[in-house]
C-alpha cells in the first residue's frame, strides 16, 4: 500500500458526490426538453434542488478535508486552482456557442425569419430599463467581492462578512429582476429563433448567478466559523474567480442580446 506521508498528494477517499452530481446533470438535460415540449417543471425543479443538496455535501467534505485535516498543501491548491481555471475556460466555450448561434441569426435571418431581425411582431426589450438596471447590479456585485478579497487580505473579519452578504444580496436581486422580466417578456422560447436563443442564453446565465450566490453563501458561513486565512483561503477565491466571470458574461450577454437586438 502507498504510504500517504511519501509524496505530496491528498489520496482522496471514496465519495459518492461525483456519481450523483453527473447523473444530476445528465437528468438535468432530459427534464429541459421535457420542459420544453410539456411545460412541465416539476421534474426540473426537483432536480435542481437535488444538485443544490449533492453540492452542499460535496463542499461540506472539501471544507473539512483542507481546514479541519490539513489536508490542502500548497501542492493541493495549487492543483484546485488549475481545476476551476479549466473549468470557467470550458464555461467560456459553452457560453461561446450562444453568443455564436445569436449571431449567426442575427447576421443573416433566413427567410423563415422574415429576413428581420429581431422577428416580424416581436419586440425585443428596451436595454436601458431592466437590462441596464440587472447590469449596475452585477457590475456593483463585482466591486463588493473585490472588496471582501481586500478584506480578507487585511484582516477584516467583519468587513469580509459585510461585503460578502451584499454580494449575495445583489445576486439575489438580480435574480428576482430576470425572473420578473421573464413574467413580462412579450414572447416565450416557443417564438422563433429569437425567443429561444434569448431564453436559453439568458436562463443558463440566470443558473450560473444561482449556483454563484450559493458558492458564495457557502463562503459566507466558512468565513463566519473562521475557516479563512491570509495563507489559505482558495475557496473564496473560487467563488470571487467564477462571480466575476459570471459578470463577464453578463456584460456580453447584455451588448449582444440586449443592445445589438434593440439597435
């Protein structure tokens, strides 16, 4: 048997979150269409609450894996760190296929389309109401976890806290800003190209502030029970990594979607 003490890995031990969570994605996929052709959301929603529950317990292991059993060398974060660089590069290209398939409707509507674009009798959304306004939230919500890294780096128990509740009350808000301006979109994801290229762009953003508002909760509480450190403090960094791509991609979404489509 390999001795753990002879090389400076972390042997992980046997975890049933992985399984779950990829089996949780790929039903995922299965009650989108369900979704789709039966308007039915029952099956999506419990899903959804499934991954949220895998995730808590997943995050709840790594938490006590690196600060209760020291088992996070510089070796170990050093190779975490590459994981969620890779994995918001694989999110970049999932992103990309949208923005691409929007364009390419866009740039050259076919016949089916009207040659119009948007779409004869679809009116798309004024970008400087709601659009602009879910844009300031999340620009601001980038400035408050920069401050509570600053925090952090400082010492700053309470300002930490403080600028990671209102980032996570921005996320919130800019959640509840789409899921209203979704009850008012004049169209639906059945309208045409637009409808679903808009909805499908948008509402995977929507998740990606979802599951990055409960990245930073998790955050939130470990800062709370004293987890976090000067020298060892790589999970608010993940968090703050993905928050700020999450704004990235806003800002796109919000000049192409948004903008280009009202212009």
């Amino acid at each position: 048997m390999l001795n753990k003490s002879s090389h400076p890995y972390h042997i992980v031990d046997i975890s049933p979150w992985p399984l779950l969570t990829s089996l949780c994605v790929f039903n995922g996929i299965i009650f989108f269409i369900e979704l789709v052709n039966f308007k039915d959301e029952t099956f999506n929603n419990l899903n959804l609450c499934v991954i949220i529950l895998i995730l808590f317990q997943w995050w709840r292991d790594i938490s006590r894996e690196s600060t209760g059993q020291g088992l996070h060398p510089l070796k170990i974060i050093s190779g975490l760190k590459w994981g969620i660089i890779l994995f918001i590069i694989s999110e970049i290209l999932f992103f990309l296929s949208f923005f691409w398939s929007f364009l390419h409707f866009s740039l050259s509507p076919n016949a089916e389309l009207g040659v119009l674009w948007p779409p004869a009798r679809i009116k798309s959304f004024n970008f400087l109401e709601v659009p602009l306004l879910n844009t300031l939230v999340l620009v601001s919500s980038g400035v408050t976890i920069t401050w509570a890294h600053k925090c952090l780096i400082l010492n700053n128990p309470q300002g930490l806290k403080k600028s990671l509740s209102l980032t996570i009350l921005l996320g919130v808000y800019f959640t509840l800003l789409q899921a209203l301006e979704y009850l008012d979109a004049p169209y639906s994801i059945f309208d045409s190209a637009f409808g679903s290229a808009f909805f499908v762009a948008t509402g995977f953003h929507g998740l990606h502030v979802i599951v990055g508002s409960i990245f930073l909760t998790f955050s939130l509480v470990r800062a709370s029970l004293g987890c976090f450190s000067l020298a060892h403090h790589f999970g608010f960094e993940a968090a703050a990594w993905y928050w700020h791509f999450v704004d990235v991609v806003w800002l796109f979404l919000y000049r192409t979607i948004y903008w280009w489509s009202r212009s």
